[in-house]
C-alpha cells in the first residue's frame, strides 16, 4: 500500500515532491560546479608542480576525500553562525549554505582524482610538452583538456556522491520545508514521523538520480575509448 501510494505520488507528478527534487538537483549542480572550479585547478598544479611537503599535500588531498559530512557540516555551521567570521552574510539555513557545505565535502575528492589523473598524462606527456615550451599554466591547461573526458566522469562520481549527502546539508540548511528541504534531509524527516509513502518516493527518484548519473559516467568513459583513446 505504502510503495503503491509512493508510486502515484511520482506518477502524478506531485508538487511538493518534485518542488524537493527540484532543489536537490540545483543544490547539487552548483555545489558540484564550486567544487570543480577549486579541485580541477589545485588536482592540476599538484601534479604537475614540484616542491617541499609536496608528499603531505598529496596524502592530506586523499585523506580528506573520506571526510566526515557532519563534521564538514559543524565547521561550516560554525562559519556561518552569527558569532562566526562569515556570519554577517546571514547564509546560515540557506541554500546557499548547502551548496558550501557540499562543495567542500567532494571539492577533495575531485582535487584528489584530478590529481592523479593529470600526473599520469604527465609521464606520457612530459617530453613532448618540455620540447614545447609551454609555461606551466599551459602544461596544465593542455593536460586538463587531453583528460576532459575522464574528468567529466570524475565530476559526476562528485555530484553522486554529493546528492546522496544527508549529514552536512541538515547541519547548515536547517530542513525547512520549502526553503532549505531536500531528498535526502526529507527522507530522514518522513520516515521518523512514519509519513512513509513521500519518504519511498523519495527514496526512488534519488536512487534513479544516483543510477542515471553512473549511467551518464559509464557512458562518457566507453564513448571516450571508442572514439578519443
């Protein structure tokens, strides 16, 4: 009965439903596109540049891919708060909050894979980018669009793994209805007050979104073997 009453509820398009689909999909597009603009640049310069402490840099970048998403939501929570140093900007219980939060969590993950994707065109780059002369901005612009593919798939393990995110998001975001509700936050709300059809319905259109998306990755990877490698 419940997953029957969950399956009307996407069938038929139900607003408030989609309204929370809809604000999970724009949370996360944009918290995966700040995430990109920081991680694909510093992943790049890591790999391509040499200097003291280079190592550490590297095994923090790889460390931090596991980061805790609630301990991500705290800092955050603490940044954003009134007595904190960005509190003046009153983004704290926002969407804008949100996309913060989550740009954190997987800007590390993206930095760390871009890294190592990046230095391993290097090593079969490096000579003729040397011969070339091109200036270390160069180098890495060049290696960035040489991986454009494998990248694009980097970014979309990114945005998976910030959609299904639950911790940070109710942290900052508050999980006010209307405002600051999405799929995740929504299903853990819905199933503690037993309001299960909406938490179900949830439940499969974010599982749908996960799948779609690895689907999207797969895609971009198998295309780019035929066609590019």
């Amino acid at each position: 009965m419940e997953a029957a009453s969950a399956l009307d509820l996407i069938l038929s398009a139900d607003p408030a439903l989609f309204a929370i689909v809809r604000l999970s999909i724009l949370v996360t597009l944009a918290a995966t596109a700040l995430a990109a603009v920081v991680g694909l640049p510093l992943g790049a310069a890591v790999a391509l540049t040499r200097f003291p402490g280079r190592a550490a840099v590297v095994v923090t970048l790889n460390g931090l891919m596991g980061l805790p998403p609630v301990v991500v939501g705290l800092c955050v929570f603490l940044l954003l708060s009134r007595s904190g140093p960005l509190g003046s900007f009153g983004l704290l219980f926002t969407p804008a909050a949100m996309v913060i939060a989550q740009a954190i969590l997987i800007a590390p993950i993206i930095a760390a894979l871009t890294r190592q994707t990046i230095e391993d065109l290097w090593v079969d780059y490096r000579d003729e980018l040397t011969a070339m002369r091109l200036s270390p901005v160069d180098r890495a612009v060049t290696l960035l669009w040489d991986a454009r593919f494998s990248l694009v798939t980097i970014l979309l393990a990114g945005f998976g793994r910030a959609a299904a995110e639950v911790g940070a998001v109710m942290i900052v975001g508050g999980n006010i209805a209307g405002f600051t509700r999405v799929m995740t936050t929504t299903i853990a709300l819905e199933t503690s007050k037993g309001d299960m059809p909406l938490a179900i319905g949830l439940g499969v259109v974010l599982i749908g979104l996960i799948l779609t998306v690895n689907a999207a990755a797969w895609s971009v990877r198998e295309w780019a073997e035929r066609h590019v490698g």
